[in-house]
C-alpha cells in the first residue's frame, strides 16, 4: 500500500545529480564570464594584491577553469576530470579569501535606515560546491548528460 509515509516506488535518486549539475555548472561559467566580461586585468590586481603567484596565469587559469569545467558540469561530461582543477580553484578562493570571514556565507553587519548592510562572505558556499562535486563524482552524471550519451553509442 502506498502512501504520503509509504510513496511508490518510483527511482527518483537517478535524478538528483541533475539540479547539482545545473546550480554547480551555471555558478562556475557565471563566475567565469563574469571575471572575463570586467576585464581579466581587474581579477589580475586581485590576484597580485593577494600574493598569488604568478597572478596573470593564475587569473586566466581560473577564468578558463570556471567557464570550461562549468560547461562540462552543466552538460554532465568528464565530471571526475573537471572536478579536479575546479576543487584546485574552491580551495584557493576558501583559503586565501573566505577563510578569514569564517563559516556563514551570509553575515549581516548593521541595519541602516537605506536597508541592510553584509559583510564578505565566509567559506560556507565553497564547500557546498565542493560537496556537489563530490557527490557528482561518487554518483555519476545523472540523466540527461552527454557522458551517458558517448556511453550509451559507444557501447551498443
């Protein structure tokens, strides 16, 4: 018997790689265009004021990271390859940035009269794409991915 405590049992776990799919890899590419659409040369100053080395490099490594593993994620193709140089660019932005503005993605400083005012945001964002990699990469692509498609015509 089936019920609101007893649901049929239908396989709606095969699914939930498809929303992690679409948030992770539409934020990467929006992250990505958006640092390419300000002028590279502006993340380049961020990059140099941080220390980073090699700032110039490094800046177009993360843009071209951000937008192609993005576009990857979204269309569900070489996620476990992807995964990796994108974890490479979470990790660095956790560490050299949010860390210091602890946990909470969301930290309200003051209430003004114009509205509320925020603060950076710490490093709770970061690891929930971390943890949608992760589970990308432990679960599979999901449906509607192309690896299943290149999968699917290569093994008939």
């Amino acid at each position: 018997m089936t019920g609101i405590f007893n649901p049929p049992k239908w396989n709606l776990a095969r699914w939930s790689a498809l929303p992690l799919r679409l948030i992770v890899g539409y934020g990467f590419m929006e992250h990505g265009y958006a640092k390419l659409i300000h002028g590279p040369e502006r993340f380049v100053a961020i990059l140099h004021t941080l220390g980073v080395p090699a700032p110039e490099l490094m800046a177009w490594a993360t843009i071209i990271v951000e937008l192609l593993g993005g576009l990857a994620v979204l269309l569900g193709l070489f996620i476990p390859l992807a995964s990796v140089p994108m974890a490479g660019v979470l990790l660095t932005a956790m560490f050299t940035v949010h860390l210091q503005y602890g946990f909470s993605a969301i930290t309200l400083k003051a209430v003004t009269p114009a509205g509320a005012q925020f603060g950076p945001p710490g490093f709770e964002v970061a690891l929930l794409y971390l943890a949608c990699l992760a589970a990308l990469v432990l679960t599979g692509s999901g449906p509607f991915s192309m690896q299943r498609f290149f999968t699917k015509r290569s093994n008939p």
